[in-house]
C-alpha cells in the first residue's frame, strides 16, 4: 500500500534521480533484473535519505507536491527551510 506522496513521485519522470527509477521499475513488478523479493518501502526511504540533501532533488519534487512533506519516515523540506 502506498501513499498519496508515495504514488506522485513514483508515477514522475525519475530519470535524473537513478535509484528512484530502480525503485519505480521494481515496484512495477519488473522481472528482468536478478534482485528477487525486495521491500520497496524501505528502499525508498533509502533513496530519499540519500537526495534529501540535493538541492536538485528537492526543488524537483516542490514541483509535484507543497514541501514540507514526510514521505517513508523522511522529512523532505526546502534548503534552508524555505
């Protein structure tokens, strides 16, 4: 089960952010790579502890959604809090 949040970043174009793209083609049931049962929620968590700190992806997802948002357990805010 997904979240509002959950399904707006993984139904956009992730194609400058990889490891949401990975996330998105597993999610999707893709079958051609060799990783087996994955739990999805908490490799999102992971990607996003990862970009919470990119300036790029940030301003990225303000575009999909209003931040300050709480998306996996992680806390997407503008930099600086803005």
């Amino acid at each position: 089960m997904y979240t509002d949040l959950e399904l707006k970043l993984l139904g956009a174009d992730t194609t400058r952010f990889p490891m949401l793209t990975a996330i998105k083609q597993r999610a999707k049931q893709c079958t051609s790579c060799g990783h087996g049962p994955v739990n999805i929620h908490s490799m999102l968590r992971a990607a996003l502890n990862r970009y919470k700190s990119d300036k790029q992806f940030l301003e990225w997802c303000s575009t999909l959604f209003k931040l300050p948002c709480n998306i996996a357990g992680v806390t997407l805010e503008k930099p600086n809090g803005r």
